[in-house]
C-alpha cells in the first residue's frame, strides 16, 4: 500500500504502529549494522496476535467501515488484473456515459465476458465525476446494453457492485431512474447467459439490485449488502445517529450474515485486514472464483439456466 494515500481506521491503528516500528528496527539493523532479531521477532509475532484479535472479531459496524475504506480496490481496479483483452465501452446510446457504472469485454483465461461495475473515484476530483458511485438512469442503461451485447454473443456477464444506493437527484428521477432499474431486474431475469454477481464494498439498495439480479451472488468477506444505511436506519427507528452501531448489528448486512440467510451463494475472502491491504490477492482471490462458478454453468441450457435462476429468488424467504 502507498503510504502517502494510506488511510487509517481507528482499529486499524495500533496495528500500523508496530508495523512502523518494526520497520524502523528493520532499517536500523541495516543501517547501523545492529543485531535486533530478536527484537524484531518478538514484535512481528506479537503483530501477528494483535491482527488476529482484531479482524477475526470485527463487528457488523467494523465492516461497515472496511466496505467502504477510501484504498479498497474500485471495479476497474480488479477488473484490470481479472481480465485479459480488457476493453471498456462507454455510453447508453440515449443519453450520455455515466462514469458511475463502468462495462466493457474482457477474458478470464480463455473464457471470453462482458463485465459491469460501479464505480467509485480514487480521489475528491474523481468521486465528483463518478458521483460517489451512485448512477444516475444513463448508467444502469449502459449496463441493459451491455447485457443485450453478453446474450447476442453468448458471453456470461459478471457484475462487481459497489454503491450506496441509486442515485437520488431530482435530475435521476426527471430521467427515468425507476425505470431504468425495473427494466434492468426484467432483463437479468430473463438473460440466456450466466450472471455473477460479486459485491465488493457496499452493496446499497435498489442501487445494488440494478445489477444484482444473478444465477450466482457473492461477496467478499468485508462487503456488506443492505436495503438500507445503518446510518439511515438508525435515523428512522431512533431519530438518533449514535445508534447507526446498533443498526449495522440489526441489518445483518454482513456477508456471514447474508450467507446463513440464503441471499447470497458464497463467501470470497481477503487479505488478513482487508481487501485495501492486498489487493493483487485479492484479484486472484476473486479470479479463482469466477473460474470456478463459470464451470458450474458449462452444458446448462438458457432455458434450464432461466427456470433455476427463478427458483431461486422465488425460494427466499426473510
């Protein structure tokens, strides 16, 4: 990780202080030819104790904090180091091209795709010009146009959410943002071809379902995915942002949570401290994944691939 964009979750730093510490004792001993081993040992294991007290106990309210850490990997960041032959398209053919959501053709080894994605920036410029991640109806109609492209050139689609929610303007709304989304539910519903869905930081909302309709949904292990904020939660049920904590607990947002419910599939998972501290591994993580899924779906029929992707969300019962 870049240490001059590095940013820093209070439970993340007593364990960036002793990193920092044994990388002075590290330089030390190269600069001043002293022996510190030892020293050095008796940190890097007490590092190693104090990274798995904390992310081996996270509460819904820390991972909250972790889906939406400013260094977590955006879609065009794994995207990049997912596919091969990777090529982006751009606009809704309507309207404009919303820089929220990203599409475009890729290859995952020898298997051709179309992939679709939020968007968020990596800075306050590029946050403005993506709108935070939150799309506006131009985007999710990319998105429908990219999936007709996927079905007429039998490519699987693979989606990588990332969002708070739709976005929520007056503008959005003169533009058709309900329909926008409808009619992509409509069409993830009835696409012949194989649908991953991966949520890899927030999944908020009708914003999230845009794109989330899949034969396969899964996230990685620090994602969350909710009808709602725990900061809007908490503003309904108790008028009181204190209790956004309690709320995070009461969504069961988590991806341990969304997996003993039956709304998502499988759990991908991170680096030991999130998906920010490695995020190659974390490609390869989701990669393998997406290998593995794609399989499942070789010599199943568009029509067979229709009917279990109903019957799937027609079995889920919260």
């Amino acid at each position: 990780m870049n240490q001059r964009n590095r940013y820093l979750l209070d439970f993340e730093k007593p364990i960036e202080e002793l990193e920092i510490k044994i990388q002075e004792l590290k330089k030390l001993t190269q600069t001043e030819k002293i022996d510190l081993a030892e020293e050095i040992n008796n940190l890097e294991a007490k590092l190693e104790k104090l990274r798995e007290q904390t992310f081996l106990h996270l509460t819904p309210w820390q991972r909250v904090q972790l889906a939406r850490h400013p260094n977590r990997p955006k879609t065009l960041n794994l995207a990049k180091l997912i596919f091969d032959d990777f090529l982006l398209l751009h606009g809704d053919r309507l309207y404009s091209d919303d820089q929220a959501i990203v599409a475009g053709l890729g290859k995952v080894e020898e298997r051709r795709v179309v992939f679709i994605g939020h968007q968020k920036g990596e800075s306050i410029k590029e946050n403005l010009s993506r709108n935070f991640g939150m799309a506006h109806p131009e985007g999710y109609r990319k998105a429908h146009r990219l999936m007709s492209l996927a079905e007429k050139f039998n490519r699987p689609v693979i989606t990588f959410i990332d969002t708070p929610g739709a976005y929520p303007g007056i503008e959005a709304e003169e533009r058709g943002q309900a329909e926008a989304i409808s009619a992509n539910l409509e069409k993830m519903s009835h696409l012949k071809v194989p649908i991953l869905v991966i949520i890899i930081g927030e999944g908020g909302s009708g914003g999230a379902l845009g794109i989330g309709v899949g034969d396969k949904v899964l996230m990685l292990e620090n994602a969350i995915y909710s009808v709602i904020s725990p900061e809007g939660c908490a503003a309904i049920l108790w008028k009181d942002q204190e209790k956004v904590e309690e709320a995070a607990s009461a969504l069961k947002l988590t991806s341990q949570d969304l997996l003993s419910l039956g709304i998502i599939d499988s759990v991908i998972p991170e680096p030991k401290g999130g998906a920010h501290r490695d995020i190659e591994q974390t490609a390869l993580n989701i990669k393998e994944t997406i290998l593995r899924e794609l399989k499942f779906f070789q010599g199943i029929s568009p029509e067979e691939l229709i009917k279990k992707r109903y019957q799937k969300y027609r079995k889920m019962r919260i």
